[in-house]
C-alpha cells in the first residue's frame, strides 16, 4: 500500500475524532480486526495505529488496547490558569491564604517613582552584582552555598529549563529525563531541536544503567531531572542515588540539569552540591511565592558560565530589571523564606485531606508536596477518568501529559493540591473517591 493510502485511514480517523463521531475513551478495534475490516494488511494497519498515537490522538494500554485519546494539554494550557467555574486540580502552584498580604507589603516601596525609574532602567553591573549577591545569601544552607558568579537570571523557571538545555545540546542532541517527567520539557526540547531520551525509573527516580545504555546507543548531551519532589509521581532520589547518578554523569563526561523548583518545601542535598563543576541547577521564584512572580534562576558550572549567559541572551530569556529587582526585594527582606515556610506547615495538611478521602485507593505522594499521583483501578483509563472529572467541575491532569513516549502512559492521573482552599479540598477529593467507587461504566451513565 501506497504512503498516501496508509495515511488515508489515519485521516479519516482523524476526522471521526475530530467531529465526535470517535469520542475520548473510545475502543478502536484491534488491528488485525481493523485490517479486515479496511481490506488491508495488519502491518498497514499496525503503521496507521502507530500514526495515531505519535499525534497523540489516541492512546495504547497494555493488555486493553487502543482508545481514543482526551485532548492532549498544550504548552499553554497545561501551565495555564482554570477557570472560574471549575476546581483547579491541575495548575501546580501552591499558594497560601497570607502570600498575598505578604507580597503587597513588602513591594510597597515600589510605588514610589523614584523606585519604579530605578528599576526600568538597564541593569547594570552593579544591579545584576547585587541581585546575584541577594540569590547566593538567599539559597545558601547547610547543604549548598551557590557561588553568586555561578547565577544567571530569567524570565521563568522554563526559561531557564531551556536556556540549560540549549546551553548543552545541540540542534539534533540527544537528552536522557525520566520516561515521566515535567510536561513542559517536551514543548522545549521539540523548540530547541532536541531528541528527549526516556530512561526508566524506579520507586527513587531515574535508574543509571539506563543512562549508561542510552548513552552506548548515542551519544548524550545531558541528563534533565528532578532529584527532590519529582513531579507528577513525588518521589525524592536517596543520596545513595544521587551519587550513583553523579559518579554515572561524571564516567560519561555528560552534564546534569537539575531542576530544583519544588526542593525549597524539602531539606535534600542538591546534586549540585555534591558536584558543582558538573551541574546546572534550575529555580525560580514562580512556586516559592506566586506566578506572577516571574524570575528564573540558573546556576551554571564555571566552565560553562561564559556559554550559558551568551545562550541566555540570544535566546531573549534574560530577566527584565523590574522582575529582578523585586524578586531581589523579596528574598532580601525576608518574605520568600516566610511564605516558604507557611507553605511548608500547610503541604501536610493537604495530604491528610487526601488520605481521609482515598483511603482503600492506591496512591503516592511526598507529604512535603502539592501533588499526588493516583493510580486508577482496574476498569478505568487515565483519560476516561480525567473528563468524569471535568463533567463534575474537577480539572485534573491525565497521566499521558507526563510521558515522552506516546501512548505509553501509566493507568494514572495527578492532582495538585496548591490552589483551592481547604474546604474547596476536601469536597473535590471527596467527588473523585465517589467516581473511583462508582466505577467509569456508572460515571458514563450519569452524563
């Protein structure tokens, strides 16, 4: 069969999903049923399956089959704000009933015009010296003491995520990350024009003889991970780990990036402390404080620091002056470490709002965190679930937004915790045990 016929069934496909005659949960025949069904051979129909999955239209569940998949979450959307009618279970920012109050007081000397010149004007040498002095202070613990010449600014922390990746790999490089990892880190990778890796993980993280053996099979540029709060699943790597992980990184002569921007609610060592000269560290501000608070922080190794500040100018990621003089203004004042530690005290009680209603259902998540990770019980797909959610006002994140290779998702779904109040909590995850226990043939009924 011509190129052109094989893509015939996947655009007819296509359109059926794409006009809701084929809707999101739908099972697709199995392939040898769908090649008889066609007139065509199953290796013609296994290509036309394979297409559907890379677009990410539908996805394959081992031992179920292959259903038609939920809108796949955007760059935009998944970083994007809920509406107002639903409750936000899938925008990750933890927030904290005083980080506002808190927040207006101290950029309080802001309103001034003299401040607001001060901080519209080009930055300086002086200012960025400052603003690097303020970071260094700021981040330093028992752990690690960044060296303020290591620190770059920007506009986010995915700014830094892919100043650090552009910084490393080039157009065509190869970047090993954890088969789930931050959704985000595709759109950057795919921008930049860089093959992300899937290495496989386990109960700790990302495991090294898999960095070994992708390694063999070409050559990597870095490894991208998330040590502490791993994001969606939760788990924190031993320092047994980290340093197998180093010593593995080290052997290669390959770089890690260490994304860092859930560590400040744990007391981990960075695997930047533990090997400075090989590590870039992404942060931000964003999760600490507020969104709006929009400054990216990268540490950068002395030897790649030249490189790294030219990738962040070109690539327009530097952060503007009024973002960095604020960002500056709360971390010397004492307000990021305040809401830091109120949002330490309130984690905890999130969970306990999660365990008192998913007792008897099986999860995970870091107490310390704002995000859990559910796995579904039998008769339940991720994405099934995700839209009996919606119909019931939850906005939940389906586990295939996570996964670099598509149609291989777990049978799960995270929920973020950060957002709503307490009440607003409790009642949400209280709705999410009755659709477990009511089961998704039940659930569709009640549409």
């Amino acid at each position: 069969m011509s190129t052109a016929a094989y893509l015939t069934h996947v655009e007819a496909l296509a359109t059926a999903i794409a006009a809701g005659r084929l809707k999101p949960g739908d099972r697709l025949p199995p392939q040898r049923v769908f090649a008889f069904e066609q007139g065509i051979a199953v290796s013609t129909a296994s290509r036309v399956y394979t297409e559907l999955l890379r677009r990410g239209l539908a996805v394959g569940e081992i031992g179920r089959g292959t259903f038609v998949a939920e809108p796949t979450p955007s760059a935009a959307s998944v970083g994007a704000e809920a509406g107002d009618r639903r409750v936000d279970l899938e925008f990750n920012f933890p927030r904290v009933e005083a980080q506002s109050a808190l927040i207006a007081r101290s950029l309080a000397p802001f309103q001034r015009a003299d401040r607001v010149d001060a901080s519209m004007r080009p930055i300086s040498l002086a200012r960025l010296r400052a603003a690097r002095s303020t970071t260094a202070a700021f981040l330093s613990s028992r752990h690690w003491s960044p060296e303020p010449e290591s620190l770059l600014f920007t506009g986010s922390g995915r700014q830094s995520l892919a100043a650090a990746i552009a910084t490393l790999a080039p157009i065509g490089g190869r970047v090993a990350v954890e088969a789930v990892t931050y959704p985000l880190v595709k759109a950057i990778a795919a921008r930049c024009g860089v093959t992300l890796v899937p290495i496989a993980m386990d109960q700790e993280g990302v495991l090294p003889d898999g960095i070994v053996k992708a390694h063999q099979a070409g050559a990597l540029s870095a490894i991208y991970v998330q040590p502490v709060l791993h994001n969606p699943l939760g788990h924190s790597m031993s320092r047994v780990r980290r340093e197998a992980l180093i010593e593995t990184a080290r052997a290669l002569g390959v770089f890690v990036i260490e994304d860092l921007v859930y560590g400040f609610l744990a007391d981990e060592t960075p695997l930047s402390a533990l090997a400075p000269d090989l590590c870039l560290c992404v942060d931000s501000l964003s999760k600490r404080v507020a969104p709006g608070i929009g400054l990216g922080l990268l540490s950068v190794p002395r030897a790649l620091w030249s490189r790294a500040s030219a990738t962040v100018r070109a690539g327009a990621w530097s952060a503007p002056g009024m973002a960095l003089d604020i960002g500056s203004a709360l971390m010397a004042d004492g307000t990021v470490a305040e809401i830091q530690r109120l949002k330490r005290l309130d984690a905890p009680v999130r969970h306990k709002i999660v365990a008192d209603a998913l007792g008897g259902f099986s999860w995970s998540g870091d107490s310390r965190s704002y995000h859990v990770w559910l796995r579904l019980p039998d008769g339940w797909r991720s994405d099934a679930f995700v839209a009996a959610a919606a119909r019931e006002g939850i906005a939940i994140t389906a586990s295939s937004a996570f996964t670099v290779v598509p149609g291989h998702a777990p049978n799960a779904v995270r929920i973020a915790l950060g957002q709503p109040d307490h009440v607003t909590l409790r009642g949400a995850m209280e709705q999410i045990a009755r659709i477990l226990r009511v089961g998704p043939d039940d659930a569709e009924l009640t549409e």
